[in-house]
C-alpha cells in the first residue's frame, strides 16, 4: 500500500465509522437481528450469576438505623375497580391467595392464614432498574414454605405472580402486570411473600395485601398486589411471553444486574 | 514498541541525504485489535450510560437515595418565569443550561431529559434498550480488556513498554517532560521510540486505575453481584456511592479520551494512525547515510 492509499483507507474508515455513528445508531438498536446477537447477553450475565451465586449466597442485610427515611411508590399507587376498592374497604379479610398450576395440592390462604405462618424479617435494599434505591424492612411468609406445602408436579419450573394493578390501560388486558422467578429463585431463603414494611401493614400504595421480595433481583421484580401465583413450565403463552409485564416491553426477565 | 528494529525501508529524503526515515514496529496485532474494539465498546457503552443516567438524573452518596434525599448532582428542568430552562445543580449551585443539559429539543419539540438524543444511545428514551447495549458491550469490554492483560504480560509488553524507569521518575525529569508537552515539543528521533513518562503514568493510570475502577462500581450495581460479593457495597460505600463514582470515573475517561486524541493530532496524527492500524511507525533520523 502506498501512502496515498493509506491515508485514503484511514479517512474512508474514519468518516464512515462516524457516518455510522451518526446517523445508523437507531435503525441499529431496530435492527431484529443485531437485537437478538445484543440480547443474548442477558443469557450470559444470568449464567455468570448464577455460578457466581449459587443458590443460597444472601443479599446484604442492614441494620434498623439503615432504613431509609422515603421509599418511592412506583409503578402503580393504587390499582383500580371495584373488585379491589372492596378488598381495601374490608381490610382484605375477602382477599384470598390462589396457588395452583403445576402442583399436588392447590391452597387458598387469607390474610390471616398467611400471618400464622413462620415469618422471616429482613431489611433490604431495593434496587430500581431506572437507578435509585431504597432501604426498607419487609415480613413475610417464606415462599419456599407455601410451595413446599404444595408440592410440586416434576414438570414446574417457573412462579408467576398475577397481580391486580394494570399498570398499562389495553383493551386486551395485556397491560395487566405480572411477574415470573425460577424455582432457585423461589426457594431462596430471601425470597418472601411480604405483607408488613416498615413494621406496618403493608400500605396501598407498596402493594397491599402482599408483595414479593427477590432479593438479588431488582426493583421490577418485586410484584406488588398479589392474587394469585401460578406454578408453569413456561410462560411463553402468558401476555407478551417474556414472563412479566416489563420484561413483555423489553427490559430482561433475569433482573440481576 | 518493540524494541528490536527492523527498518522497513530507508527512504532517504530528496533534499537532504543526512535525514532518512526508518519504520519501527510499534503496535502488536493483539494491542491495534484491542485498542479499536475497545473504541467500539467505549463509546456504545458511554453513549448506552447516558440513557440508563436519564431515567434516574440525580447523584447521590450512600446505601440509598432517591427523589426527596440530597443529591449532589442533579440535571433537571424547572420553570422560570414561565419559561421552561434546563439546569444542572450541584451543592448550592445551579447553572442553566437549557439546550444542552435538562431541557432539550426532541424532533423539534422542547423535552425534559438530561443528556440530548445527540448523547444517548438509542437517541430517543428506551431504557432497555439502553441497558441491552450497555451490557452486552460491557461483556466485550471486559474480554477485550482480559485479552489484552494476558498479553501485555505474556509478551513482555508491560515491562518493556510501560514500566516506568527509576530515573524517568526524578521531579526534573518529570518537570521537563511537562514542558516540552506545554510547548507541543514531542520526542523525535530516538527518543520516539520510546513512550515517554507522562504517556506512561497516563496509560498505567486509565489500564491499572480508570478502567478497573469502572468495571467494580458497574459491577456495584448489580443486586446479583452485590450478593454474590457484598465487600463490593463496603468497598465503594454503598449502591449509590458505587453508581456515582461509575459516573465520575466515566467523566474522567471521557477527559482522557480528549487529552489523547489531541495528543494524537498534534503530535503527528498520520504516523499515530498508522502505527494504530498498520503497526508501523516513522522515526526520523539525523545520522549520515550508511
């Protein structure tokens, strides 16, 4: 190559990676298949996760002192209907949670089943995926306890929490938000069916009667407005398919990082 | 830079038969492929950064915080008199900054973000889809950069090229090096051949410091590793400690990616450049003809 051509091959590459830069940014991130290669590192970083982990490595625990003094009421404040505005009014003594699906034997806990049970107390850190974080104290009911009562058919591998907020307004009902964890997340001695935060009765708006806690997950995964969990092999035929109403909208259903 | 020379050609020069230029292999394969891929992920991963920044544009220390407690950054948009003016506050100051920072036009149209579309990647908001990209190029990053570690070691790179000798360490020569940098006078001849002190303690400071330094407070964000590895939120003081300094430490690359590539320019962009894609670079000699 002569110097001429090689400074020419410079400029040529220079001004096209900045044409590139400039204007196919976007059309790249539209791009179907660039998005599944960009994607599939979400597989990846789940792995890398889960052998860093193992199954029972703990989420950092904080002290009472720690709390912090605001947590944000995200996503939905109040769900709406007439269905829960009557739960609400009745101090959920109506509210019934439903666990079926791939189990030996469904169960229909209220309220005040659920609070007879062995609680777990833990003060954690929740980590939203838009950047902010806040420290609170959540009771709840192991969720490991509730499905080990249950029993599981050999075939389950997915919990999906159907929840009673829509947080997205559709004529389908796809707007409706849920969220799905694997059975290592399910089992994990953190994972907790929280219906006191803070030492008071979990209000509206985090999610009253009962939220999940997935500690080593982010914020997104800590379903609030719980009916009904459902033991799956999959959840592709669920809404979107995704597995939860954020991951249907794109952000990742491994919410570990 | 090896050191070993193997003059490609020896072109003398028309006028002067005294000055001839020799070509030195300065890059190796691994180091120009490492360098370019890493233009690549540095810039999709600063462009993805400033989208994940925009969902959440305050900066706090600590374990936690959100809207209500102190930030010491914030970018934002607010009304003055009636007008809407972008702003960026830290501590007691506020500097406005409609246009570029807060409040800037989207299609057209005046919007409340804090970095531009022309400084996110995708240009318009998309959280995900940033984070998609963040991630995925984070992993290309830390390959890339691994890769290049077990070289630079492997061939002796480090210690031939970058390790900083006793006497290059003395305050005058140190003194004079920032100089002949002040007067834009860079090493020619001989001397060339050789990085000098300050691009030493640069390039230690952005490969040992700077680009560590991202990968933990990155790392420090993730609830996962925070588990995984919970010395993390002690080492950085918490998640939004880790995710301020994330954002520093960017800052600071972002500085040095300007100080090198004028560097680059000024001293001699053509032959940097090719010594960065070709391998090969120039030196000029003033000796007689062999």
């Amino acid at each position: 190559m002569t110097d001429l051509t090689r400074r020419r091959f410079l400029i040529g590459s220079a001004l096209g990676v900045s044409a590139l830069a400039l204007s196919g940014c976007d059309r790249l991130e539209q791009n179907p298949e660039v998005g599944g290669v960009i994607r599939s590192a979400e597989k990846l970083t789940m792995r890398a996760q889960r052998l860093l982990l193992g199954r029972d490595a703990l989420a950092r625990e904080f002290a009472e002192t720690d709390i912090s003094p605001a947590f944000r009421v995200n996503g939905t404040s109040a769900p709406d209907g007439e269905a829960y505005a009557q739960l609400v009014e009745g101090n959920f003594a109506n509210w019934r949670l439903k666990i079926d699906g791939l189990v030996d034997r469904p169960l229909e806990l209220s309220l005040a089943d659920l609070k007879k049970l062995p609680a777990r107390t833990q003060i954690t850190c929740h980590d939203c995926v838009e950047g902010w974080s806040a420290i609170a104290k959540w009771t709840g009911v192991p969720l490991g306890s509730l499905l080990a009562a249950t029993g599981l058919k050999p075939s389950a591998r997915f919990a999906v929490f159907h929840c009673a907020d829509e947080l997205e307004k559709t004529l389908d009902g796809s707007g409706r938000y849920y969220e799905s964890i694997d059975l290592i997340d399910a089992f994990h001695p953190q994972t907790i069916l929280a219906y006191r935060m803070n030492d008071r009765d979990l209000s509206v708006g985090h999610g009253a009667p009962l939220r999940l806690r997935v500690e080593r997950q982010l914020g997104y995964k800590q379903a609030k407005y719980i009916m009904h969990i459902e033991i799956v092999d999959s959840f592709a035929a669920l809404w979107g398919g995704k597995g939860g109403f954020w991951e249907d909208r794109g952000y990742e259903w491994y919410a570990g990082i | 830079m090896n050191q070993e020379t193997r003059p490609l050609r020896s072109t003398p020069l028309q006028s002067t038969p005294r000055r001839r230029t020799i070509f030195i292999r300065r890059h190796t394969v691994v180091t120009r492929l490492s360098h370019w891929l890493n233009v690549v992920c540095l810039s999709f991963l600063i462009l993805s950064g400033l989208q994940i920044f925009n969902a959440y544009p305050r900066l706090h220390w600590g374990q936690y915080g959100m809207d209500s407690d102190p930030a010491f950054l914030t970018i934002g948009a607010s009304e003055n008199h009636g007008m809407p003016q972008g702003f960026v506050k830290t501590g007691s100051g506020t500097i406005p900054t409609t246009g570029v920072l807060g409040l800037s036009k989207v299609e057209g149209e005046w919007a409340s973000r804090a970095f531009p579309t022309w400084l996110t990647f995708p240009s318009y908001q998309d959280l995900a889809a940033g984070r998609n990209w963040h991630f995925f190029f984070a992993w290309v990053f830390v390959i890339n950069g691994l890769i290049y570690l077990g070289h630079g070691v492997l061939s002796g790179h480090f210690r031939r090229d970058l390790a900083v000798r006793r006497h290059e360490l003395a305050p005058r020569h140190i003194w004079r090096e920032i100089l002949d940098h002040a007067r834009l006078r860079f090493p020619a001849g001989e001397a060339a051949r050789h990085y000098n002190v300050l691009q030493k303690l640069t390039y230690i400071g952005v490969i040992a410091g700077l680009l560590p330094l991202m990968i933990l407070t990155g790392l420090t964000l993730s609830p996962g590793m925070d588990a995984a590895f919970p010395s993390l939120l002690d080492i950085f003081g918490g998640r939004q400690s880790a995710r301020s300094l994330h954002f520093i430490t960017a800052s600071l690359l972002v500085v040095f990616v300007i100080v090198h590539v004028a560097m680059v320019i000024l001293s001699g962009p053509w032959n940097n450049l090719r010594s960065m894609v070709t391998g090969r670079y120039a030196i000029r000699r003033k000796e007689p003809d062999a």
